[in-house]
C-alpha cells in the first residue's frame, strides 16, 4: 500500500516520465509536419496513451502491485487507448475526406463550397469563394480595360495615321488645312499620352506601389488649386464652377495625388455637365467628424443599377452619362478610388436633385 509521503514522489516521477514523452511526441510531430493530418492525430493520441499507460505503470511498481490486479490495471489503460486510437482514425480520416472533398472542388470552375464541411474547412471554403469572386471581377474589369483602350487607341490613331499620309503625300497643301492637321495630330497625341499616363498610375495603384509623400495639408487650398485648374475646360464647356470651403478642415495626405483625385471628380462633373449648368465643389467636416470633399453636377443622374460599377475601370454608363469626344478611357474615376484608399479614405456616390455628387472622406487631423 502507498504511504502519504509518497505521493509527491509519484507525481514526480509521473511529470518527469510525461514531459519527456511530449518533448518526444513534439519533435517526432515536427518531424512529420507535411505528412497528412490522420499522422498527426494518430501521434497526439499515441503520446497521451503512453503517457498515461507510463504513468500508470510508475504507481504499479511504486506500490509493489502484482498478479491479477497488475493484469487489470494495465489492461484497462490498453483498452483506453486502443479506443482512443480507433477514434482518432475516424475522425483523421473524416478529415482528410472533408480536404480532399474542398481540393476537388477548387478544380472546378466555377467553384462552389462542398456542403457540409466543418466549421474550419468551411471557413477556407468561404474564403476561397470570396477570392475566386474578386479573381473574376478583376478579370472581367481587365477584359473590358482592354476593349475599351484598344477602342480608344485604335480611333484616334487610324485618323492621325490618315492626316500624316495626306501631309506626306501632298494631298494637303494649303496651310490652312495643313495647320489644323498638325493641331489635330497634336491634340490627338496629348489624349494618347494622358491615357496612357492613366494606365500607368492605375497600374502602380493595382500592384500597391503608389508612394504617398503625405503631409498636413487644408483642403480648402487643394480645393482652390483645383478650381483654378478646371477653370478652363468649365469655360470651354460653358459650365458654372463654384467652391464652398470651410476655413480648416486639415487632413494628412500627399497634396498632388489627392489633388489629382479630386481633380478626376471635377473634370468628370464637368464633362457631363449640361453647358449653363453649374458643378459645386466643396470642403467641409461631416457629421462624423470625418474631412470631406464633395463634387456635385447637374449630369442628370446616374441609374442605380449602375451606381455600385461607377468606380469599376473602364466604366462609363449610359443614358445621362455617355461618353463625349472630349472622355477618356474610362480610368479616371478607378484611379481617384485608388489614390483615396490609399489614404485610408472611402469615396462615394449617390443621386442628388438634377445630377450626382461625388464624396471623399478622409480622417480630421486634429488641432
């Protein structure tokens, strides 16, 4: 029989024998960590019936145990054991079901979640689900890109293609017409240019390598240099340009690209602006506490089936908002929607009176 004193002895011995054995089961499970996960369940139950049966077998000899109640003892933690080892086979191979069920059904496309996987796998599911939904968008918004430039291209190349060999050839030689060619073909190649510098920039904000140079600015200021850079075309376009700027509303933000957001909103509005229209640029701290740049037109609206594909590349709508001779590739509002989540803002749109109204909101600095 035991005697009191004996068992922090027992203890001992039991913690010694049981860390080794999970020092043990640990590095054989390293060793193994590529193998399928029946492997590993397989060791996670081998190690706690051996440390248990280990155990057990220090308190036999302890207590001087023999004969037919050694035989019980011992055979009720192989038992233990057995059916622990019978359970982790069951789910083990559950498991690798369940896996080899979700690497079936990513080879198909389109792929769909296996039903009933558990809770983990499920969740690997859904995930996968969300990527493979985005991998198709982008890839849509990539084939409409490049229809849409290769539309884009192909127009006004074709037409400078034809001014150049009737210059070249002859057929053109009062300088009347011969210098509204060469300004044509100038015109044409300062668009080209611009869509093409668009694509860039789109591209470095769709591989993440736009670099902000951020400081603290007011927007009432990025506002003004706006205004003074829209002027022009709003001139040209016969539209009303107006500004409402509260005296501080400082934001942290590289003053160029956020400039040449709010800038893609303008020059939209303004492009879609009917002439004697006006289009209203504002600054202002919201309700939320949260810096805010608006652009409201007078475009007509936009449908509000196409409201959430505003900021998709190459999208330009329909109905009020058809493309003019003057567009672009359909970029701009992409690259504003880049540049404000780069800074950790949001933009918007939604229908308000006669148009639309573009926001951009971006954290207050404080004072």
């Amino acid at each position: 029989m035991p005697r009191p004193g004996d068992l922090p002895m027992i203890v001992a011995v039991t913690a010694g024998l049981g860390l080794l054995i999970a020092l043990s089961g640990i590095w054989l499970m390293w060793r193994l960590r590529t193998r399928s996960i029946g492997v590993m369940l397989a060791v996670v139950v081998v190690v706690a019936v051996t440390a248990t049966l280990a155990g057990v077998v220090a308190i036999i000899n302890k207590m001087i145990i023999e004969g037919a109640t050694k035989d019980f003892v011992l055979s009720v933690v192989a038992v233990g054991g057995l059916v622990g080892l019978g359970v982790a086979f069951v789910l083990a191979r559950r498991v690798v079901g369940e896996s080899r069920r979700l690497v079936e059904a990513v080879k198909v496309a389109p792929f769909t979640a296996p039903p009933g996987l558990p809770a983990e796998l499920r969740t690997i599911a859904n995930t996968l689900e969300e990527a493979y939904a985005r991998e198709r968008a982008l890839e849509g918004a990539r084939r409409e890109l490049v229809a849409w430039v290769s539309h884009d291209l192909r127009t006004p190349l074709a037409g400078m293609r034809a001014m150049a060999e009737a210059l070249e050839d002859g057929v053109v030689s009062d300088p009347e017409t011969v210098a509204r060619y060469h300004g044509q073909i100038k015109l044409e190649v300062e668009r080209l240019s611009a869509m093409v510098d668009d694509l860039f920039e789109l591209s470095r904000i769709h591989a993440g390598a736009l670099r902000l140079s951020r400081a603290r600015i007011g927007l009432a200021d990025l506002v003004a240099d706006t205004l003074a850079g829209a002027e022009p075309l709003a001139r040209a376009k016969g539209v009303v340009l107006t500004a409402e700027a509260s005296a501080a509303v400082p934001v942290e933000a590289d003053a160029g690209a956020l400039g040449r957001a709010l800038g893609n909103l303008v020059v939209n509005a303004i492009r879609h602006t009917p002439s004697d229209q006006s289009v209203i640029l504002r600054a202002e701290v919201d309700s939320a506490g949260m810096a805010c740049l608006s652009v409201t037109d007078c475009c007509g609206g936009i449908p509000e089936e196409d409201l959430p594909r505003v900021f998709e590349v190459a999208f330009r709508g329909e109905a009020a908002r058809t493309p003019t001779a003057d567009g672009g590739a359909g970029l701009g509002l992409a690259i504003a929607q880049g540049i404000v989540e780069a800074h950790d803002g949001v933009i918007e749109v939604v229908n308000d009176g006669p148009g639309c109204r573009f926001e951009i909101r971006l954290p207050l600095v404080g004072g």
